[in-house]
C-alpha cells in the first residue's frame, strides 16, 4: 500500500536554536514563558500586552521558518500599523520559502536531508519528548482539526487546577447529554458524584454528561467554562485552538491542531492525579441517586491497548492516554509513553480512518523512539 509521504524531523539542534534552551524542559517554551523572558526578540517594548498576537503567531517556534531575531525598521520587518512584529519570507529561486506552511495542505515542509522514511496516511501526527527537547516526527502538526474527546485534556486540565477531588456534585438537567450515539457515564438527574468520580469517567470512559458535569460544577455553565478554556489554551501558547463546548462534540466552530494537543496532554502531565487516571484500565464509581439509593456504575477504558486489542511495541510502556471519535475528526489518540531508561514522550495521532489504522500508525510511531 502506497504511503503519501508527509512527515518531517524537527532536529534537537533546530529546537534548541529555536528556544534557546540548552539543556531540558518542554519541547517548546509556551508564549508566555517567552515574552516574560525575552519580551524584546517577540515584539517591540509597546506591545508586551498583545498576547492575541502571541496566541496566534507563536514566535517561539515559527509556522513559516520566521527568524527569531526583530530587524529595526519596520519596512525590513513587515510590520504592521499597529506595531506587531510579522515575519518576512525567504525566498528561493521558485519565490518560496522551502520551510513554510504550504496554504493547501497546512503541512511544513522539511528540507530533503531532513525528510524521515516513515510515511502515515493518518491526518495529523506528533512524536516529541517531554524529558528533552527531542522532536522525533511531524505531520500537519500545526493543522486545525475536529479533535472529538481529546478535548477531554483541556477539560481534565481545569479541573484539576480548580477543583478539589472530594468536592461532591449533584447532576442536574443542564449537564445532560442529548446527542444520539455520545459515549456517557449513564448520570440521571439528581445523581451526588464527587470529583474525582466524575473526573475518571470524563477519562477512562470518556463521559460526555462527566465533561458537562465537571464544566458546569468549575465554571457554573458550559459557556463560561468554554471561555476559561480558550483563555488556558492561549496561555500554553495553542495558537490553533477554539472550543465550545467541553467534551469534542462536533461544532464546526471547535477545533484544536496535534502541535496544540502536546501543550495540554504536556501541562496535564504535572499532575499526578492525572497521570493516576490514565493508568486505569476500569473504574467502579458508587454513589447516590435522587432517592438516595447507591448506585454502582462501571467505566471502562477506551484505550485499546489496555484492552489488549493491539499490542505496542516492546520499547517503551504505555502510561495512558486519550481517546477520541466522531465522524467529523475520526480515530484520535494521545498517549503519554516511557521508553526503557525512563524518559517521557507525548505521541499523537489525528485523523485516522479506523482502529486498525489508529493503533499500527501509533505503534510506528512508537517504534521511532530512542531506547
């Protein structure tokens, strides 16, 4: 079966140029990490308060080969009326740049000497540490796409920055979940949950009626919480993110990009609660009805690996992930994984046309990395 070749290395060299980390960290510094330290290589000194450039032109780690450095005029530059730095092409014999985005297919083009054999016919995919600076493969990493329930990470996101797990829950009308064929934790109206209960069936199960449940207990309606979430997501630096709701419904108005996804499934990782939920294969939560009987109710993983349906490679372990499904965004997954001396990695695949495709095109990812 042909391939259609898409993928790129990003070089620890390249990273590091970039970044101007030397040694460990995040893969890339988010936006506001930079204009904190190094407000004046981002945009001149009367700008320091335009995070909506940053939030959509990430300096850091430029879409279209941009230099970090800021020329002093402003016709060198490009930049515009209301003083914010945009970056100038470099052109070839043919007018274009070789590193830039293309406009039709959203992909990054690597020089040739930089082009990876593994080809995945999937729509998006991102293979990075999170112990180095080491970029292993990318694929339309900066892409806008339906991202299903790996929407799930921003929503797990703020709940654990603002919630505490014994906090109980009473489930009411407006957390209910109509849309046919949604995956749910079954919740009735006037069900007493805690947090953390609600938290492992927004993750192992992937519970809509948990994400309205925890989105509305954190924020008290789903609108409000949504904007939490876009305010979070610039904060990591996601540059391609818009969410309207906390659990990956389809809205044509709701996407994210693999690039963006590594910030958040990055920034969930600092909490060891989290990193304790995705390492569930099935969960048992008990708790009260409205006639304050107990009710038994059990989650299961939609982790196909923990299933034992496929099999990863022996190299690394599996911690646990995120799953997601729609019509719109296919078969999603984000995984966080360890190689054999410790090391963590984030892999990411978007866009897969089924399970089978999903998990043999993860687990070629999986298999680029370094022992």
């Amino acid at each position: 079966m042909k391939k259609r070749y898409a993928g790129i290395l990003f070089s620890l060299s390249f990273i590091v140029a970039l970044t101007g980390c030397a040694s460990s960290g995040s893969l890339i510094k988010s936006y506001s990490d930079t204009i904190l330290s190094d407000t004046s290589s981002i945009v001149s000194s009367n700008q320091i308060e335009a995070t909506d450039f940053m939030a959509t032109s990430l300096v850091i780690f430029p879409k279209e080969g941009a230099s970090l450095s800021v020329p002093e005029s402003a016709e060198e530059t490009g930049e515009t009326q209301d003083g914010v730095y945009t970056e100038t092409e470099s052109e070839t014999e043919d007018g274009a740049d070789p590193n830039m985005e293309t406009e039709e297919t959203g992909e990054t083009q690597a020089p040739e000497e930089a082009q990876e054999e593994l080809q995945l016919e999937s729509g998006a995919a991102l293979l990075a540490g999170i112990d180095s600076l080491e970029g292993l493969y990318a694929k339309n990493i900066y892409e806008r796409r339906a991202p299903a329930s790996l929407t799930k990470l921003m929503t797990a996101l703020l709940v654990l920055e603002n919630c505490d797990f014994n906090e109980e829950v009473t489930f009411t009308e407006d957390m209910v979940v109509t849309e046919p064929d949604a995956s749910l934790c079954y919740l009735e109206v006037g069900d007493v949950l805690t947090v953390k209960q609600l938290f492992y069936g927004l993750m192992i199960q992937s519970g809509n009626d948990a994400a309205n449940a925890l989105a509305i207990h954190v924020a008290g309606s789903i609108e409000a919480f949504c904007d939490m979430m876009n305010v979070r997501a610039k904060e990591l630096g996601c540059a391609d993110t818009h969410f309207v709701n906390p659990n990956g419904l389809h809205d044509d108005d709701h996407y994210t990009s693999a690039y963006d996804i590594y910030l958040m499934l990055n920034e969930c990782l600092k909490h060891e609660d989290f990193i304790t939920a995705i390492r569930q294969t099935e969960y048992t939560a008990v708790y009260e009805n409205a006639s304050k009987e107990t009710v038994s109710m059990d989650y299961t993983t939609t982790n196909q690996y923990f299933l034992d349906y496929y099999d990863y490679p022996p190299n690394v372990k599996v911690i646990g992930g995120k799953t997601g499904t729609t019509n719109e965004a296919g078969r999603c997954l984000a995984l966080y994984v360890t190689n054999d001396s410790g090391q963590g990695f984030i892999s990411i695949i978007l866009g897969a046309w089924d399970g089978d495709m999903l998990y043999s095109e993860m687990n070629e990812l999986l298999n680029k990395i370094p022992n």
